[in-house]
C-alpha cells in the first residue's frame, strides 16, 4: 500500500517526516492556527465594538438626509 505522504513529498522529506519532524510540523500549522484566529477574532471584536458605539452615541443632526430614489 501507498503511504499518503509519499503522494505530496520527495523522497526526502517524506523520511524526514516520518522519523521525526512530524510532530514538528503538526505543532506548527497547530500554532499558526492558532495565530491567525486570534487575529481574525481580534479584527471582528473591534468592528462589533465599533458598530456598538456608534449606534450608542449616534447624533442624527450630523446624519444626511438620503433618500434612495426607485428605479
């Protein structure tokens, strides 16, 4: 039977992987992961605190006054 990691690595590194550097490497894309949920869940915590501020201290004197036309 076909090892999987044999289809998407040389000879080479498949070895490496296997003898060693696999726990490496998962702890890596594990950590990485990690890094970009934090950043993505920072990004979404600023626009939900910024949407909830606007909407509490919204002033409808500086708002225009827009009116979609129907078309």
């Amino acid at each position: 039977m076909i090892h999987p990691l044999s289809l998407f690595a040389c000879s080479t590194c498949r070895v490496s992987m296997i003898e060693g550097g696999g726990d490496a490497a998962g702890w890596s894309i594990f950590f990485l992961l990690v890094v970009i949920l934090a950043i993505l869940g920072g990004i979404a915590f600023f626009m939900f605190r910024i949407a909830r501020r606007e909407r509490e201290f919204f002033d409808p004197s500086l708002s225009d006054d827009y009116q979609p036309t129907d078309s």
